[in-house]
C-alpha cells in the first residue's frame, strides 16, 4: 500500500494538486465573506469542490505524465515518476487519467454549470493545449498553463454566484500574471533539464537575462491589480502595494545577482509567500 501511494505521489504531482485546489477553497471562501452567507450553507458544495476539482486535476496531471512519459525519461526531476519507471504501465495510467477527469468533472457539473465551464476549461487548457499543442513549440506555452491554473479562484466564486465580478477576475489576473514568475523560477532551477529534454522554456530557448526581464514585467503589472477594486479597506491597497514592490525587488535584484541559481532559488520561495499572502489579504480585507 504505501509504494502504490509513493507512485500516485509521483503521479499526482502532489504539490502542483494542491497548488492548484487550495484557490478554489479560497474563492469560496472570499465569496462567502463577500456576501456574507452563513458557511453552513454551503458546506455540501465546498466538499463537492474540493473532491470534484482535485480529481480534475489529478485526472489532468495524470494525462500530462502519460503524454510526456518521453520527455521525462530525460529529465534528473521526473525520473520517479511511475511512467518512467514503468511500476505502472502507460495504459493504466492513461485509464486512470481518463477515469479521474470524467468523475471530477461530473461532481463539478452537481454544483453547477458555471463551476463545470471554469473546470473544463482548465482541464483543456492544460491537457490539450498547453501539453500537447504548446509546450514542445513555443515558449509562451507558460501563458497557456497560466491560464489553466488562474481559473481556479472564478470555480471557488462561481460557487456562491457568477464569477463576471471584479473581485474574482481580479484574482483570475493576480494567479495569471503570478505564474510566470514562477514557472520561469522552476525552468531556471531545472534548466538543464529542460534543456536536455528539449522543452521549449523561455531560458533555455531566449536566455536568462530575457527572463529576468520578462519575469519583473510580469511582477510589475500586479502592482495595478487594485485599481480595478473598489470598496476596500485602504490598508488593503496600500497592503497589496507594498507586498508587491517587495517582489518586484526580489525580481529586480536578478539584474545584478551573482548566482542566477540562488536568484531563481529566492524567487520561487518568495513567489508561495507572495501567493497565499495574497488571497489571505483577500479574505481578510473582502468589503
């Protein structure tokens, strides 16, 4: 039992899982805040949340390892994987991957259709597009697994109301614009990697001195982020502000860092403080 749960974790990707679940909950949660429902309320739609869009992603993560399973024979981070090391066959996991993204998008569909859409959406945008079209060709293949990662907080919304609000696509933008920083950190920190396998990552086919410019483009546009929202208390803006120009100076610093290694090493772990600093600011703060 516990070398088969070893290679679901492998499988499963089990961080990028819960990277990509906890927005929902927190898009439910600043939606009930928002709108000040009782909690109670919703609790049955908060666990189908939680099952429904993790076994989505986990059914999205499957294929993608089913659909690389070539790649990441070449790459030092993926030579765990149960497609690499074959404790699984390629049919299994195509299976199991076909099987869990028909369920969790099925327990999607019993809160709601807007959630479904959200949902799908992801799921294709990561699977199809981002996987298979994208990601072997162009080096904006990181903007499509952007997009699929920055629907979850509108499927947590759309829970308690339709997420065409400002405060849902505010956080639909943030987990947009977030993500390539962030990927751009792990493709600098795995670039041999990816060189080896041939992906086609902004440092490996543009260089680092083009990602580290791209990457603080990116960081600097979150800084307009609140002037789209209104209504909120003013600490939260001026809050925002100064988390942002705080990782906008971790980004700025890469222009004269020693080791790109180390810089990458400090943009990724400030990129998961900024993150969840952010959506908890959010709940904190929600008018």
């Amino acid at each position: 039992m516990s070398l088969l749960l070893t290679e679901l974790k492998y499988l499963f990707k089990r961080f990028v899982l819960i990277a990509n679940v906890l927005p929902a909950i927190f898009g439910l949660f600043i939606a009930v805040h928002y709108y000040n429902v009782p909690f109670t309320d919703y609790w049955v739609e908060l666990l189908l949340l939680l099952f429904g869009s993790g076994m989505l992603v986990a059914g999205a993560l499957t294929l993608n390892n089913w659909l690389e399973a070539d790649v990441d024979k070449l790459m030092e981070r993926t030579k765990q994987r149960p497609t690499v090391t074959g404790t699984i066959s390629l049919k299994t996991v195509l299976i199991l991957g076909i099987v869990l993204s028909i369920i969790g998008q099925s327990i999607l569909f019993m809160i709601n259709l807007e959630v479904a859409i959200y949902g799908f959406i992801g799921w294709y945008t990561y699977v199809v597009v981002y996987t298979v079209w994208t990601k072997r060709r162009v080096t904006w293949n990181t903007h499509i697994g952007s997009l699929s990662g920055a629907v979850t907080p509108l499927m947590g919304w759309a829970v308690i109301d339709t997420a065409i609000h400002p405060i849902p696509l505010s956080l639909f933008a943030i987990m947009f614009l977030w993500q390539m920083p962030h990927t751009y950190s792990i493709a600098i920190r795995k670039y041999d990697d990816y060189a080896r396998a041939g992906l086609k990552m902004l440092p490996v086919v543009k260089g680092f001195h083009v990602t580290i410019c791209r990457t603080n483009i990116y960081i600097a546009l979150l800084l307009f982020i609140p002037l789209f929202l209104e209504n909120f208390h003013p600490f939260f803006y001026g809050f925002f502000t100064i988390i942002n120009i705080g990782w906008l100076a971790i980004g700025l610093s890469g222009f004269k860092h020693n080791s790109i290694l180390s810089w990458a090493n400090k943009l990724f772990v400030s990129s998961l403080v900024y993150l969840l600093t952010i959506f908890i600011t959010y709940l904190i703060f929600v008018p």
